[in-house]
C-alpha cells in the first residue's frame, strides 16, 4: 500500500471511530503549518496502526483511554470517551477501565475520567439507566 492509499484508508478508519464531524473539522482547518502533521496522524497513526488487524477497534478504544487517562492527555481522553461507543465500548466496560486504571495510574486521573465521562455521557443523551449499557 502507498502513502496515498494509506492515508484514505486512515480518513476512513479515523471518520468511523471518531466521527465524520471531527474529522471534516480538522481537514477544514488545513493551513501550511498543520497540514503534514494532520496526513501523518491520518497516514500514520489511523491508516497504518489503528487498522491493524491484530487487535479489534473495541480493544483499542479501551486500550487508548487507559493510556490517555495515565497520561493526562484530557483533550485526546474526552474525544476517545466519545468515540468509544463507537467501536461497540460500554459503560460498564468504561467503569471497569477506570477502576482498573485506578490502580496502575493513581486515583486523582481515574476519578477525573471518571468525571469526564459523566460529562461526555451528557452531551451524548447517553442516560444514566442501570444495566451500563448506552
């Protein structure tokens, strides 16, 4: 596969995780400064490492909170909170990765994703019902 065909492939894959709001939202803020950085994250990190097919998109989405929540990277962690559903994440399953994360990254970041998410679970009119589902 070539750059050109990887990088469709990434605008593909990144528009089905993260949304074709988002994604037409950063290709309409191209400019000389942002645009080789935004074809290497769709080339690259989308079109190359996010379409592997060793893990399923649900993993990584799980995998990726909890590596953006033991980082405190809050932007990347909300848009990954909102994609999640996506790839078929519960709430259930967001639950276990902040109690787990909780452990290995401390307390103080596992309750702010945990707050995040309530927020995040807001604005997407997901309810707070019983079974954890969205």
């Amino acid at each position: 596969m070539n750059d050109e065909q990887r990088y469709k492939q990434g605008l593909e894959v990144r528009s089905e995780v993260l949304g074709e709001k988002h994604v037409n939202r950063s290709l309409e803020n191209l400019n000389d400064f942002n645009s080789d950085f935004q074809n290497f994250i769709s080339r690259y990190a989308w079109g190359e490492v996010w379409s592997r097919p060793g893990l399923p998109r649900h993993t990584r989405s799980l995998v990726t909170i909890g590596i953006l929540l033991a980082l405190g990277r809050e932007a990347e962690l909300r848009m990954h909170i909102r994609a999640c559903f996506n790839n078929g994440v519960t709430k259930d399953e967001l639950k276990e990765l902040f109690l787990h994360s909780s452990l290995y990254a401390g307390l103080p970041a596992a309750n702010a994703a945990m707050h995040m998410a309530e927020e995040v679970f807001v604005e997407l009119g997901i309810g707070s019902d019983q079974d954890g589902q969205q």
